[in-house]
C-alpha cells in the first residue's frame, strides 16, 4: 500500500482487512530466502550475519512495510503500533523493536516535503511512477524524483560502503540499510512499483511527460485502479498462485536466480538498470485492459480523486502475472545477492566477530 493516503488509511483498512504490502511479505520473504542461499560461503554471507546477528534476508526483507506501523493517532506523537494481523513484523515486536521502528520513520518522517499529500517521506521510498509509455527511467519524467526506489536502493549502498547517505534519506548504520536495502530490491522488480497507468477521464492512457502532470490521470500505481473490490496494485503484490508453499516457491525461484545475468557497469547504475527492466517486462501488465472512470468513492477525495474500473482481467491474465511475477522474484533474489557480493567482494576482509 505505497501511495495509500494518511488521511484515508482508516477508511482503507476498514474497507480491506487483509490489505496487501508491497510484494506482499511471502514475495519480499522470498526475495531474502533466495539471496540468503545464493551468498551461502562468500564473505557476503559473513557480512549479513555480523549486521543481523539472528535474523537473516528472509526475515528483515518485511521491516520497510513493517516501519509503516509507526502512525500517529489522536494527534499523539508517532508511536509503533503492533498489529497482529502482520505475522511477519512479529521478529521485531516489543520495546526495542518498537523503538528501532519509530527512530526510522521520524528520521524519514517529512522531510520529503507535501509531494502525495500527507503520506510520509519514508512511505515514498518502495517505488517510482514512471509512465509505462516510457522505455526506461530517466530524472525529470514524472514520478520520478530523489525519493524514489532508485535513489532509496542507492543510498542504502552508500551507506552499507561507509559513506553517509544522500538527502532525504537517514538511515542510522549500516544494519538498516542491509534490513532496507534487502527490501527494497524486491519492491524495483514489482512492476507496478516502477511502471505506471496515467489516465485521462475516458480511461484512455496518457503520457504525463507530454500531457502534462494532472493528479487526476495519476493511478497511484495502479491503487486507484480497482478489479472488482481489490485494487490492481495488490493483485500485483499477491504472490504467484503456483508452486503452492512457500518452499517450493522458493525452489523454483533459486533456480531461475542462478540463471540471471550480473548487471554489470558500477554498482551506483544498477538501480536505475533495474528500474528500467522492470518498466521493460511490463507491457503484459496493462496489455488487454480497459478502464472506467469510477465517481471518487472516498470521504476524502483530495487524496483519492477519481478511481477507475479494471476489466480484462481473467485466468489467461493471470497465468501470465504469475510467470511475470516468478520471473521478477528470481530477478531481484539473484540481483540482491550480487549486490551484497559486490559490496562486501570475497577478496577483502571480513567482519570482526559476529555480534
Ligand atoms: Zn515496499
């Protein structure tokens, strides 16, 4: 729920009670599981256990999404609020956790300025909202901007390689930018965290970078765009309906990751490499689509100014989201694991004893 609204989250919760994360958390858990077995014997594998000591990719890739529990309510100061229903966050539940969770948002909190209203700097994070008219990410098209997936995956590096990270982001050592950093490679290979659907009020597909911005024609990454009661955001962030268990999941995405080509050039291009492979594979995505304006349904419709029907979307669609989704999963697995080889190379020291 990247672009969800502050204001209208409450509404939104009501409205969904099994509300999906980006990639929801099986997905980013099997992003981390698939890096977590392809560093196993490098000196990135020493690495990742001295900064995580316990917990392992698998588990921290969740505590981006999970850091969003850090709300304000009654205008109370923002506190962590626990909530059950996300099994996945209980790793970092109690008072330490708690208090990890909350230094993170409200070092991330508003400095990124009013850009999607109220929504909070480090909720901007998880994506960019490229027009899928484009072929590539490029600075200056709309969506893009220094707080996107792209930057946050580049400073999370800086960090992690001893340097400081560049403005907005505040990540306070290098064991939250690896907790970050295995997130955040999973959510640039959703592609509906880097491709998105402007339309204009006949459901007709427009080009913002040659319209013009309106934030009528912005689907939210596709939040806005709803089949049926779900927003097609989430049907996206589902995982693949087959292999069934998360292990055998799993299986099939490891794989496919040690088929996956390393990314070449410097580290500080790979972002936007991916970035751009991501809006590559995502013709699919919208192909065979049509859409209707919706009147806006919301109590606040400043955040949610129209929506729009989704139809096309049937079984052939969706066995075709599920290879794209297995083939973008293997992606970011393999694409984590070079990442953090290349970070921490096996021809140069390791960490001191673990923690
Ligand atoms: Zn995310």
């Amino acid at each position: 729920m990247p672009r969800i609204q502050h204001l209208t989250l409450a509404i939104v919760f009501a409205a969904l009670p099994t509300i999906a994360l980006a990639w929801n958390a099986q997905g980013h858990q099997e992003v981390g599981a698939v890096a977590d077995r392809l560093i196993a014997g490098s000196h990135a594998e020493q690495w990742v256990k001295y900064l995580l000591g316990k917990q392992t990719l698998q588990t921290v890739s969740v505590w981006a999404d999970c850091a969003r529990g850090v709300k304000s309510i009654d205008g109370k100061p923002p506190a962590y609020q626990d909530n059950p229903q996300y099994a996945e966050c209980a790793p970092f539940s109690g008072a330490e956790g708690a208090k990890r969770f909350e230094s993170f948002a409200l070092r991330n909190w508003k400095q990124c300025g009013s850009a999607h209203g109220a929504d909070f700097c480090h909720t901007h994070y998880h994506y960019t909202d490229i027009s899928n008219l484009h072929d590539h990410y490029q600075a200056g098209y709309v969506g893009a901007n220094n707080e996107d997936v792209v930057h946050a995956i580049n400073a999370a590096i800086a960090v992690l390689r001893g340097q400081a990270a560049p403005a907005p982001f505040d990540f306070a050592d290098k064991q939250e930018a690896l907790m970050l950093l295995a997130h955040y490679v999973g959510d640039i290979h959703q592609p509906l965290h880097v491709a998105a659907l402007y339309l204009d009020a006949d459901g007709k597909v427009v080009d913002p970078d040659i319209v013009g911005y309106k934030i009528g024609d912005d689907t939210a990454g596709g939040n806005n765009i709803i089949d049926g009661n779900k927003p097609f955001h989430a049907e996206w962030d589902a995982p693949p309906s087959t292999p069934h268990t998360f292990d055998d999941q799993v299986a099939v995405l490891l794989k496919a990751a040690k088929q996956v080509k390393p990314t070449g050039g410097d580290l500080a291009g790979w972002s936007t490499a991916w970035a751009n492979d991501s809006i590559q594979v995502s013709p699919p995505v919208f192909a065979g689509l049509r859409f209707t304006m919706k009147p806006a349904a919301s109590a606040h419709p400043e955040n949610f100014p129209e929506k729009w029907e989704a139809t096309g979307i049937d079984a052939d669609y969706q066995s075709r989201a599920d290879a794209i989704k297995m083939q973008q999963l293997a992606k970011a697995g393999a694409r984590l694991a070079q990442l953090l080889e290349a970070i921490w190379p096996d021809d140069q020291a390791l960490p001191p004893a673990p923690k």
